[in-house]
C-alpha cells in the first residue's frame, strides 16, 4: 500500500519537552576570536563540532582510525538538519548498488556532470558552473567511498535503483539517487516510528542518522549534547595551528583541546539574518521560518568562529543563485515553520517550539496569496525555482553546447515576486498571507484549529468578514496595517476572474473558486529559506583555507558550513565529513 508522507506524520499523542533550538540570529553570534586559554577543560585528538550529516561520519571515521574524538552538538539532541531530512542520498560515481543495477558510472563522469558549464535552468541559472573543481573532484574520487562506508556503519537504503527523485542538482548522465530507509526508529517529526507497511521503503533522515549515532557511541566517540561552539582557538588570530575551541554548556563555559584538529559540521549559514543577506539582502526577519528548525538552527557559528583565526568564504554565487532550494515555496499555511516537506506533529520532542503543525496545501487554487497590503502579486500556483536531475535535460550530452541551447526559456518567478516588497524602501516581502473561505476548508478537508494552526504567535487569523479579518492580522513582521479595503478589493476583483474563467493580473491557470462564505481566513504563507550552499573556503582534503590561499593548520570544514560546492544536501556532508575525518586523523597530535 502506497503511504504518503502526509500519512505518516498524522496522528500522534502526547507533548514532550521541547529542544532548545535557537532563533534566529540577527544580531552578531556569540563566536568571536579568542584569547588562547591557560587551562583546558578537557581534551581529544579531534574536536568535531556539529552532529549532523557532516559531523557524525568525520567522528566516527577519526576515531575508528585511531584518534579519540570528542563531538559538541548545541541541540539536546544528534542529528541537525540531516535527521529531519528525507533521506534521499546523490552519491555515486561507481556505487555497489549503481554496479547491481547496470549503471555505468564513474568518478570521471560524476566530476564532469558537476562541473558542466552547459548546465543550465529553465530560468537560465547555471547549476553547476562555479563550482570548485578541486572540491568536486575530492567529492566525486570519495562519493562511492562514502556511500560503501554508510552501509558498512548500518544504514540500510531502500532496497531498488538509483533514481532521481527527492533530492536535487544530482547530476545528468546517470541515476545516482540512493535514499536511507526509516525502518523502526522513532522520527523526530512525529515522536513515533513510521508505520511497519513502509518502513523498509519509506526514505527518512531519521534512517540515515540514528545508525550513525550508534556506531558513533559504538566506536567511542565522546558525544557532548547541549554544547554550543562559541569560538575557536588558534596560536595567534592569523597564525600558527588551531588549538581548540570554546564551549558554552547551559552557562557553564568549557575549553576543549584539540591535539590534532577541529572539524566543523555546523550546518550552514540561512538561519543568520545578517549572514544570508550578504548573499541576499531580501533575506530579512520575517523568513523566519527556516527549513529544519527548530530541531537545530543554522546560524553561521562555525563560519563566523573560523572567519575570526582568518578564514575565507568561497564561491558566494552559488548561495545567490536563482536554482535549488536555498529558498522554497511553503507547503504548510498557518504556521511558523511551513517547509514543505517536514511537518511537526504533536508528539515530536520539539512540538512546543514548532506551535503548530500547518495545513497542508493540497491545490493553490484553493487560496489567494496576497501581501501586507493585500494584494495579490503573482500566480498562486507559481513554483519554487527548480533544481537539476537526472534526465532534467534531456537529452543531455556532457559539455555540449546544445544542453544550453535545448533549455526552453521558462522562469519561475513566484519567490522573486514574493520577495519583492512594498515600494516602500524597505528590504524583504514582509509576510505573504494565504487567504480563503469556509468552502475551501471543506475541499481541502482543513481543521483550521490548534495545534494544526497557530493562532496565539500570529501565524493565522480568522473573521467573519474580510475588512475584520484584515484588522485583525497584527504580528510581528507585519509591519504596516493590512488596508481592510484593500483585501475586499483584492477578493472582489479574484472573484470576478473565476466568473470570467482569465486570471487579468498574473495568469492564473482559470481561477476556480470564488472566495465569498464566512468565516474568512488568513494564514501565514511567507516563503522559507533552507539550503546554505557557499561557505568556508576549503580545500580537497576539506582544511579550511585563509583570505592568502594558505591552509590553516589544524581546522577542517564540510558540509553546508563548507563552500565552493552547488548541490543540496546530504551527499556532500556525509562524503566531505568522510574526507575529513581522515585527514584530521591523520594529523601529528601537539604535545
Ligand atoms: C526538511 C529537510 C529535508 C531535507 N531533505 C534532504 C534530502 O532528502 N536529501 C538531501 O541531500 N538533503 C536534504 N536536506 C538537506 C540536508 O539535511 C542538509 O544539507 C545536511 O543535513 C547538511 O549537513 P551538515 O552537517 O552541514 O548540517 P546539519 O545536518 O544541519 O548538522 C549541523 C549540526 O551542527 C550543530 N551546530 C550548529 N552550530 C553549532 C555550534 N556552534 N556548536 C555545536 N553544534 C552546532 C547543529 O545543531 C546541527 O546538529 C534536507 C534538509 C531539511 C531541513
């Protein structure tokens, strides 16, 4: 019987106390150059900080390879973004199970698909063209490696081919998309394990991770929940080897050597406002509802503490550019944290931070989307900016200037629009509002109540008529009054479009149904921000690199802290947390 994700994630009873993860930071973090420390805590071989999809292979790679490893994770729990994640996995270049299924590939054809120039969007964004060719050719040398090792540390992958579904910029030439089987453990989304029909089928961060976790203790490593990196400790700021770091555990401040080196896993940069707007200064407070959160954030601790002892960013156009998914298009409305393929359900050790679960849009015809002055400002049934996969092209022949030439022309504009704002001159959209009737809660079998909608933070709102719904909308981040005659002018002129059949505005596919029985609502429909793909410079054997060029001694980076790289997820944070777990281990330990 075919289950659908949504299916999952219902029903579950009981709250558990929540996590601490953090908001989102705005203001400077915490992690600041340091003054070396004239006493240590406690000491390791390898620091490995992050215990995410980066971390947790790089500590158990070190410590299997002979160094003890110590691993900080800020959570109260393992797993960072990585264990909330569908577990869908593009590793390849030659894997075992490429090999069952008759897939010719190899490093060389993994290393030339990710670095083909000629790839290019429907909106004409480049995928793969700046990315470092020394780090992906690291990745596409150590992609079946990897895949090879996480089998081997017990995670069990769907048991079919490769294909290209759930993740994204996977590559051209072949099928490489591997995904990490639930099985029984319980999934941080819902607090209960997946149902039994699909547990062997049903792919999940929760399958990828809690192995992991196991062969971690099982090796030795040290894990250390609820400490927060707060900065890294080198001979001198711009000098000589990385020392250790500073840890904050609840208020009690640590220092924790590192003899041979620190690794950072800490998962990128998006959850920092002031961070992502170098990249994008649209990026303002009210996309606060970031991919992943609040079971971890990604607030730029590990890219700030190493910019602190002279780390470098590296290749910045791939976090601007208009592809993937560093920005998405919710899927839950009503909600803080909408991201649209991870709901929170009652029963998820973090349900108190997330509030609510959502409604999830089934049709955006069901909805208007309008602005803090209500107003409509695109296609509702508008996308996300897309994302390179297999047969995405097609037919794709590597570095053929006809790949580029056989794109048809289509952008994705909703974000662009959404983000757009007011002509006000202020940055960022401000809130987007999905707003609709009584009859669309029965078409999409909505219960617009507690916990699936959160009334008490602001995220949804609901009147009798829409001049009392639109005064009602006060919030945080909407930061000018919702005009009550905007909103009726708004919905009278969509309705006349459904009489009509033409959308006369922004083309909406034939508006279907009018919005005219009470009671009114409006739900929080803000676009989130999730993947961090530019970061710290770092070389083939992942050492971060300064603003000269120059490794600096003793600090290791992967993962979405980690630059130079175009690709969602998983797959480069486990195999660069492989590259650098060994390299790491492999250093000379200080006296
Ligand atoms: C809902 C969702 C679905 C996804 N689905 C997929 C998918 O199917 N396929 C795919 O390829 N990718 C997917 N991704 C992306 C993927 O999960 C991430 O790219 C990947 O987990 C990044 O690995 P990482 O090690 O860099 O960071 P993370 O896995 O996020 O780990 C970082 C860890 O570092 C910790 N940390 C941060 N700062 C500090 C500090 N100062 N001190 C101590 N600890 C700290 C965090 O708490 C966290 O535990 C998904 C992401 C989300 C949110």
């Amino acid at each position: 019987m075919a289950l659908k994700r949504r299916d999952l994630l219902l029903g579950s009873a009981g709250m558990t106390a929540g996590l601490a993860a953090g908001s989102l930071a705005s203001g400077p973090t915490s992690a600041q150059a340091q003054q070396s420390p004239t006493k240590w805590d406690r000491d390791a071989d390898v620091v490995v900080i992050g215990s995410g999809a980066t971390g947790l292979p790089a500590a158990i790679v070190a410590q299997e390879s002979g160094s003890s490893v110590i691993l900080v994770e800020a959570e109260k729990d393992i797993g960072g973004h990585a264990i909330t994640s569908g577990g869908n996995v593009p590793l390849g270049g030659g894997t075992s199970v490429q090999k069952k299924y008759g897939i010719a590939d190899s490093p060389d054809l993994l290393f030339r698909d990710l670095t083909d120039w000629s790839v290019v969007e429907a909106n004409g964004f480049p995928d793969y063209r700046y990315n470092d060719r020394e780090i992906i050719r690291a990745f596409a040398d150590n992609s079946a490696p990897s895949f090879e090792w996480l089998v081997a540390h017990g995670v069990i992958f769907v048991d079919k081919a490769p294909d290209a579904q759930g993740g994204n910029s996977v590559g051209n030439s072949v099928p490489r998309e591997m995904h990490a089987a639930v099985k029984d453990w319980p999934m941080v989304q819902t607090g209960k394990p997946a149902n039994p029909i699909i547990q062997a089928t049903f792919s999940s961060g929760n399958g990828l991770m809690r192995p992991l976790e196991a062969a971690a203790k099982k090796a030795g490593v040290q894990i250390l929940l609820e400490h927060k990196m707060t900065g890294i400790y080198r001979q001198t700021p711009s000098s000589g080897p990385v020392l250790g770091i500073a840890v904050d555990n609840n208020g009690t401040k640590l220092n924790i050597r590192a003899r041979k080196a620190v690794i950072i896993g800490t998962g990128g940069s998006t959850g920092n406002v002031n961070f992502r707007r170098m990249f994008d200064p649209r990026l303002t407070e009210e996309y606060c509802g970031l991919a992943g959160m609040p079971w971890s954030n990604q607030d730029a601790s590990g890219e700030l503490a190493a910019i602190s002892v002279g780390a470098s960013l590296w290749g910045l156009y791939n976090q601007t550019g208009e592809f993937g998914s560093n920005v998405t298009k919710p899927g839950e409305i009503g909600c803080q944290y909408g991201y649209r393929n991870l709901q929170w359900m009652p029963g998820s050790a973090v349900f108190d931070r997330a509030r609510a679960s959502g409604l999830m849009v089934g049709n955006w015809q069901n909805v208007i989307l309008v602005n803090m002055l209500g107003k409509r400002f695109y296609d509702e049934t508008g996308e996300q900016f897309i994302a390179n996969d297999y047969k995405s092209i097609d037919p794709y022949v590597q570095e053929s200037y006809l790949n580029a030439k056989n794109i048809k022309y289509n952008p994705n504009n909703f974000l662009d629009a959404a983000l757009a704002g007011i002509d006000d001159g202020h940055n960022g959209g401000g809130p987007i509002w999905a707003i609709f009737d009584a009859d669309a809660v029965t078409r999409e079998k909505w219960n617009p109540t507690p916990p699936n909608v959160d009334v008490d933070a602001g995220f949804f709102y609901s009147a009798d008529t829409l001049a009392d719904l639109a005064n009602k909308i006060v919030m945080k981040y909407q930061r000018v009054a919702l005009p009550p005659a905007n909103l009726e002018a708004t919905v009278a002129r969509y309705n006349s479009f459904v009489d009509s059949g033409t959308d006369e505005d922004f083309g909406k596919p034939k508006p279907l149904y009018k919005i005219a029985k009470p009671p009114f609502y409006a739900a929080w429909a803000t676009p989130v921000v999730h993947d961090t793909r530019a970061g710290l410079r770092i070389n083939a054997s992942c050492q971060v690199v300064d603003m000269n060029g120059q490794v600096i001694p003793g600090l290791y980076c992967g993962g979405e802290s980690a630059g130079g790289f175009s690709q969602h997820g998983l797959a480069r944070a486990a195999c660069q947390g492989y590259i650098a777990g060994k390299h790491a281990a492999a250093e000379t330990a200080r006296t």
